[in-house]
C-alpha cells in the first residue's frame, strides 16, 4: 500500500479537519489509526477498546496519589496510552461501521471516569496537607469540568452537522433519549436503559446552557424540514469554525498537559485552579459567541 493511499485511508477514520486539535492530527490519530487496524484484525469491538481505554486511565489516576516523579510519570504514560484508545475506538468505529448508541455514551464515560480517579486520586494525596478543603475544591472544579467537557463536546457535533449533515455528526437531543429511554424495558434491557437515563440529563444539561441554539434549531426544523439550505450551512460553519479551537482546549489535550506539569512541580492543585479560572473562563466565553451566532442566523432567517 503507497503512502499516498495509507494518508487517505487514515483520513477516512477522522471525524473532519474542522474539528481535529493539531496534536491529535500529528499523535494520537496516526498512532490510533494503527491500533484501529490491529484491533480489527482481531475481530475486537469498538465497545472493548473503549473499556480498555478506562481501566488504563483508572490505573493512570491510582499512581498520581503518590508524591513519586517516577510513579507520576508512569501515570502519564498510562493516561497518554488510555487516550491512544480512546481515539482508536472512535477510528475503529468509523472503519468498520460499528457505530452505536452504547458506543457514544461509553465514549463520553471514559473521560469522566479517568477523571474522576485522577481528582480522587489527587485529594487523597493533599489531604494530610489540606484536610477536608480538598475534596471541597475538587467537587466544584469538577462540577466545572464536567460543564466545559459537555459543551466543548456539544459544540463539535453542532458544527458536524452543519458541515456533514445528520449522519456526520453525533448531535442529540434529550427529547429522543428519553423517547428511547422509556422504549426499553429494566428486564430485558436494564444496563443499557440505566446509560440512557444519565445520557439523556447529560444532552439535557447541555440544551439549557444553549438557549438561542434550541430556539434556531426549532426555527429550522420549521422553516425547512430536514434539509437546511447550504447557504445556512456555509454561514453557520463560517463563524462556528474559530470556535474549534476552544472545544479542542477544554477536551483532553491542554488540561492534560497543565496536569502533567502540576505534578512534574508537586503542584497538583494548580490543576484544580487553571480549571476554575482559564478554563471556565473560555467556556463562558465560547458559551457567548455560540448564543450571539444563533441569534444573528435567526434574524436573518425569520427577515428572509
């Protein structure tokens, strides 16, 4: 197989250009594309990569309790390795055409867990020193976390859609979660019913802090159906775009760079304050610019 041909078959397992992080373009795409392959190869799911990818990121957060460079470093290495397949499982996905429901919301649960290890982790490590401060400051930073995590991802896959349509993009709303949440039955169906229950308040959270985008949503629905015009598309993707870059921050990438140097400094609740301030402050700011696009493509639909 060319080089040529091996590009092209790895951009084929890419979500778009528009929504990559540059050190995911030259690291973790490249690298999960070829466990994508392994893994087919091997007849394993999407789903059981995924479930790899949480083991290893709760064994990354186990060794950030000690206060040992060589066991936090350790640590990094297993939460890089957790995020190689946790791309992988998303290729894997693509490749083989092995998308699911289930598959979307062990995706999102992932980060959530490894998190989770990595605070619990952290105020057992500061607690001698901190007392019961820390787990204070480390519940509300990560009420935060998990708003910035939920409206960077929300933000990606409504840009998706306006560049890819419906079958490019994960977009959900509650409305159909909880459709689907009272379609299942607790005996035949009672794990997966009970995912569909924290997945529908997740995508419910995530409409109540896009109200202009809700109103612009119905206003298409109504105005054209299924089909929103390319012109709508062009002009939504045009002013979206810029705020790529701020879903890329508050993803995986920079928080976990800030972490690894809170601990290469024996710092570790820095971490916790660079996501109270810098971060939740480009959230609000994205929050911002995504109501003032809504409202602006509104108007100039309803005055067509």
């Amino acid at each position: 197989m060319t080089n040529e041909q091996k590009n092209k078959d790895l951009q084929a397992t890419l979500k778009s250009g528009d929504t990559e992080e540059w050190i995911d373009l030259l690291f973790y795409r490249p690298i999960g594309y070829k466990w994508a392959l392994l893994f087919q190869r091997m007849g394993i799911s999407p789903n059981a990569v995924t479930i790899a990818s949480i083991f290893l990121g709760i064994g990354a957060g186990c060794l950030f309790y000690f206060n040992d460079l060589l066991l936090n470093m350790a640590g990094m290495c297993l939460l890089i390795w957790a995020n190689m397949y946790d791309s992988a499982d998303g290729q894997l996905a693509r490749m083989t055409g092995q998308k699911s429901e289930l598959g979307r919301i062990l995706d999102g649960l992932c980060g959530d867990i490894w998190f989770f290890t990595i605070y619990a982790a952290i105020c057992l490590r500061l607690q001698s020193e901190w007392g019961f401060s820390i787990w204070i400051l480390a519940a509300v930073t990560g009420f935060f976390h998990s708003k910035q995590a939920a409206m960077a991802d929300y933000y990606r896959n409504i840009h998706l859609f306006f560049l890819k349509g419906k079958n490019g993009s994960e977009l959900d709303n509650s409305a159909q979660q909880e459709a689907l949440f009272h379609s299942l039955s607790w005996s035949k169906d009672g794990l997966f019913k009970l995912f569909i229950w924290f997945y529908a308040r997740y995508t419910r959270s995530q409409e109540s802090l896009s109200p202009a985008f809700q109103r612009f949503s119905k206003l298409l629905k109504v105005k054209y159906g299924d089909s929103v015009p390319q012109n709508i598309r062009d002009l939504f993707r045009k002013d979206s775009l810029p705020l790529m870059k701020y879903t890329n921050i508050l993803s995986f990438n920079t928080r976990v760079i800030v972490l690894f140097l809170s601990l290469l400094f024996n710092l570790p609740w820095l971490y916790f304050v660079f996501e109270l301030t810098i971060l939740n402050g480009l959230l609000i700011y994205m929050i911002f610019k995504h109501e003032s696009l809504c409202k602006q493509l509104s108007r100039y639909i309803e005055n067509k």
